[in-house]
C-alpha cells in the first residue's frame, strides 16, 4: 500500500512523461486501488439530516422521519427528500475514498451554534455506531491506517465555524472527548475568532481566536484556516505552533475569489508544514469554464507553490462541491495526475498521504 514517498519506498511503477495526453486507465485504477485516499472537507452530515434523515449506508425512507432533531428543525428539510447525497458508505467504496472530514457547517443557526452542532455530531455518530462493520471514527492518524487494513473506512469530526463553541473555551475539550479533531476557525463571514474573506476591511484574528488556536495546539487538533481573510491568515499562521490545513481552497492566481489563497499564503502553508487541499466547488476552480482538467491545473499550481508534500483535496461534496458527481469520481483524479506525469508516490501524497503526515504531526 503507499501512502506518499515518506511513507513507503514501493512504486507502482505508473508515472508517465509530462506532457503525454492519455495514460491507460488500468495503471492508474490500479493505483488508486493500493493508495490511500483522504478527503479534508465534505458537508455530509448536514445533508443527510435535511435530505430527510437519510443513513451513512444510504438508507432511506418516511420511517427515518423520527430521527429529526435540531438541525432538521431549524434549517427545515431540503426537497426531494431521500436523494442528492454524494457521500455515503457504497460512494466511499465504490470511488476508493478510505477516509473523509465529516464537517458541520455551524454558521446559520444564530443563537443556536452548539446545539446545532452536537445535534450533527449526535446524529452521526449514532450512524457509525450502526455502521460499525464498515467504517470508525478517526481520533488518531493511525486510526485511518489501521481501518484501511481492516477493510474499514474512517471519518474524522470537523466543525465549521468556531462560533459553535459559543465563546467558550471550556467547550472545546468536551468536544474534542467526543472525537471532533478539526475546527475551522470562521465562516467566510465575520466570526468571534476572526473575520472571514468576504468581510470588507476586516481585521485578523480576536484575541478569543489566538486563545482557540491555542488551545487546539494543545489538546492536539487541526487548526483550519478555510474561510479566513487575509490577515487573519497571517496570524494563524504566525500564531499556532502546529501545521495548518486549508481544508477546501483553491488557487487565487487561476480563480480570483476570495475564498482562494494567493501564492505567498500557499508558499507560507507549506513552509509551516501544512496542507492546501483542493476544492471542487466549480465557482473556485474557474469562473468561465469550470473542469477537471482546470481542477488539475490547480494541483500543478500549488505544487508549484507550496511544495509536493503540502497539496491534498477537499472536495466540499455535499456543500456545494459538484465539479464531480460523487465520491464514485476518485479515480478520474488518480488517472488525471498520472496522465500529467506525477509519479506514483507524488501521486499517493496528493490523493492523502500528505494529509495523514499532517495528522500524524497534529492529532497524533
């Protein structure tokens, strides 16, 4: 199995010349069948509450009515119920995807950010504890290693928008006790951490956004910086002690949107040790002419920029992330890599090896 250069000396053997316009899918599906694939950011677990309760294993039906709780309350359900979910159980396994930042988005219910947030946390984890035969959650970097060995998949706890801590600090080590391993700072709104990209004239962290980064370094967490603006990045990445995730950005150079990093902030991710990965939310790979083959050209460009060891994918499926279809399209990604000519290790680094480094070094 390889995960990256840094993790295991094998190569398949299925690098090809850059340049070359096709390689043979069979290679490449091979590989991304030996390789470990990871996925920083999907909003699943909002979806499956306001799809009408649907099950990690895609079970539907009016009989999952009672299941409702506070999210399906206070966001209502979206129609038709019952369908339009692009990661579940089968989708993880027929497209590769060994593991997935489970996120909830936190930000619309004001007044009502923790109690949103634990209602998803409730829920999902009751779907796994049903699900147990087929996937667990990852509150270690050796928990996604070990689930791909036993033929499992794994998911990590994210939240979105610390404003589910509801200014309390003492509510982020409960959290991280029920297995949450992951929290993006802000929303691209203004938030009691920070302000997010699309606030105008908005300054960088609060000092309750320090003290949260803080925090996470110590009880061993990954600091998101997804959303942030500018200054606010800049001082995530002065102030945290730890590697950095941007868990769903993409290229500012190729795509000028706000919610893109430009290339010193992906020059200074990879310095720090972090990981940029890249999303597949159309509006940020292109604004004309949205493709996979752009998405690639997004690859080369942070490559470029913050270094082969500090590029990875966040697809944003289920938020907004329909560039693909589903989590069946893992290979096409595989197969575009390796038609560019990456190597099979720099290959495996980008599909998730260079994420679970990042774990390693942050959740432990």
């Amino acid at each position: 199995m390889i995960y990256s250069a840094g993790h295991s000396g094998e190569d398949a053997g299925a690098s090809q010349a850059p340049g070359e316009e096709s390689a043979s899918a069979t290679p490449a599906l091979d590989l991304h069948q030996r390789i470990l694939t990871i996925d920083a950011h999907n909003d699943s677990i909002v979806a499956y509450i306001r799809r009408g309760n649907i099950g990690l294993g895609g079970e539907t039906g009016p009989g999952r009515r009672s299941k409702a709780g506070a999210i399906a309350f206070l966001r209502q359900y979206i129609y038709p119920l019952d369908e339009g979910i692009q990661v579940d159980i089968p989708k993880m396994r027929q497209g590769g995807l060994d593991a997935g930042f489970f996120a909830i988005d936190a930000t619309r219910p004001r007044g009502n950010h923790l109690l949103y947030a634990m209602d998803g946390l409730g829920y999902f984890l009751r779907e796994v504890e049903e699900h147990g035969d087929d996937i667990v959650v990852a509150r270690k970097a050796a928990d996604i290693v070990r689930a791909k060995k036993e033929g499992k998949l794994a998911a990590l706890l994210a939240i979105e928008n610390s404003n589910a801590l509801e200014q309390s600090l003492n509510v982020l080590p409960l959290l991280y006790k029920l297995g949450l391993r992951v929290m993006t700072l802000t929303h691209s709104c203004r938030a009691w951490a920070g302000d997010g990209c699309e606030v105008e004239g908005g300054g960088g962290l609060t000092g309750f956004g320090r003290d949260l980064v803080t925090l996470m370094n110590e009880l061993g967490m990954l600091v998101d910086i997804s959303h942030l603006n500018e200054p606010g990045f800049w001082d995530a990445v002065e102030h945290s002690r730890a590697p950095l995730v941007a868990s769903h950005s993409c290229c500012r150079a190729l795509c000028d949107h706000p919610r893109n990093l430009k290339d010193d902030q992906l020059k200074a991710l990879g310095e720090k040790g972090g990981v940029v990965s890249l999303t597949f939310v159309p509006f940020f790979v292109d604004d004309e002419n949205p493709s996979l083959d752009r998405f690639l050209d997004h690859v080369d460009h942070a490559v470029q920029h913050a270094g082969i060891d500090h590029v990875g994918l966040g697809s944003d499926f289920d938020g907004g992330g329909t560039l693909l279809d589903d989590a069946t399209a893992y290979p096409s990604i595989t197969a575009g890599l390796v038609n560019r000519g990456y190597s099979a290790a720099d290959t495996a680094a980008i599909m998730g090896g260079n994420l679970l480094r990042l774990l390693e070094e942050t959740i432990g």
